[in-house]
C-alpha cells in the first residue's frame, strides 16, 4: 500500500479481489499492522470509497514499484498468475493506534 495524492492505491489481482463495479457497494476498508510490531494495538486503518480502478501496465508498475522498495527487487513474473489491478481508495476515515 501506498499513497497517491488523494487517494489510496491497494493493489490486488482480479480473481481473488474482484473490483467493485458502478451498481455495488464501493465502500471499503484496509488495515495495515507493522509486520515486527506483535501489538495488536498498533496499526493504521482506512476506510473509504473505490473512487477508480487502474488495471493494465500502470497496475504492474506499480506493484513493481512497491517490490522495489520492501524487496529490492521487482515482484516475480511467475507468481502473478492473473490481471493487476489498483484500487484507489477516497478515505473517509483514518484511525491510528500506536503509530
């Protein structure tokens, strides 16, 4: 997960995270824990609106990107087995504990 202007970009693949279309629901929420923090009380938690959903190029560059920054690396080709897509999240609320 990262932050692009106003909105929230999370990435996904298209048949484990189907996106959300005109006539559902587009509401949304992402919690994000520091992976060494073992509180449960520290975390970040979104909630917002599917406001776009990029898919294509753009979505693997992204993930490419975040590869990048955690891993040093780009993501591995041969585990996306499907179509990348990004979310892009309105918030309308953000919650912090401990962070």
């Amino acid at each position: 997960i990262s932050r692009m202007t106003d909105s929230i970009p999370r990435p996904c693949d298209i048949p484990s995270t189907p996106p959300p279309t005109t006539d559902e629901d587009r509401r949304l929420q992402v919690m994000n824990q520091p992976p060494a923090a073992h509180d449960p009380y520290r975390y970040v938690e979104v909630r917002g609106r599917v406001t776009e959903i990029v898919q294509g190029s753009v979505a693997r560059e992204h993930i490419d990107a975040c590869a990048q920054r955690y891993f040093g690396r780009d993501y591995d080709a041969g585990q996306i087995t499907s179509e990348r897509a990004i979310l892009r999240i309105t918030p309308d609320r953000v919650l912090r504990r401990g962070v």
